[in-house]
C-alpha cells in the first residue's frame, strides 16, 4: 500500500508541488508503471525518477494529480560477448494519475495513455 502523507499535509499550501515531487521522488520505482510507461527501451531503470505536476484537482475523497515522470530505461540484450546491442540509457517519460485519499493518506497510480 502506497501513501503520501507529507503531500496530504501540504495540500493548499505552496510547498505542495515540490512536496509531492520529493515524495514521489522517494517511492519505490517499483510500485510506479514506469515498465508500462516505455516508449524506447525495454527495461525502466527508475534511480534518476524526476516530476513535473501537470494538474491537480480536488475533489469529494481525493487528490487527483496528473504528473509527468522522467526516467531512464535500457534495451536489454542477451549479454553474449558478440551481442551488438548498446548499454545506452534512453530518455523516457509517461504521464500518471495519483488518486490520493484525503482521509487516510493511501494512493493509487495509474498510468495516462
């Protein structure tokens, strides 16, 4: 279960974007669709993760914040010593809701097409 109570508490305040994108930031890149997110690679690598907020929207029981992430990822080869596949890092980014509750804390993430 994911929760971002720092950003819950910063909520209408000004620190609140750079709160979630701290925390966010700080998530497990695992519990976030940057795998599904890929455009260029096949492997998400999440250690260099960046935000941006794109839209926030408040409604009865939740956040709704729509965020942009920046991440790297890998076209995996077979790892033989004459396979021509590079070891490049490729740029990607996918755009996701963040639905967090406004009572407990706890967020889902779903991944934007």
């Amino acid at each position: 279960m994911m929760k971002l109570p720092l950003s819950l508490q910063a909520w209408k305040t000004e620190a609140f974007n750079d709160v979630l994108q701290k925390e966010i930031c700080c998530l497990d890149a695992g519990v976030l669709p940057l795998q599904q997110g890929l455009r260029y690679s096949s492997m998400a690598n999440g250690e260099n993760l960046s935000t941006i907020i794109l839209k926030t929207v408040d409604d009865a029981d939740n956040l709704l914040v729509t965020a942009g992430l920046f991440y790297t990822g890998v076209i995996a080869g077979c790892n033989c010593a004459d396979d021509p596949t590079p070891v490049d890092e490729n740029n990607e980014y996918c755009e996701v809701l963040f639905r967090i509750n406004k009572m407990t804390a706890v967020t889902t993430v779903s991944l934007i097409d």
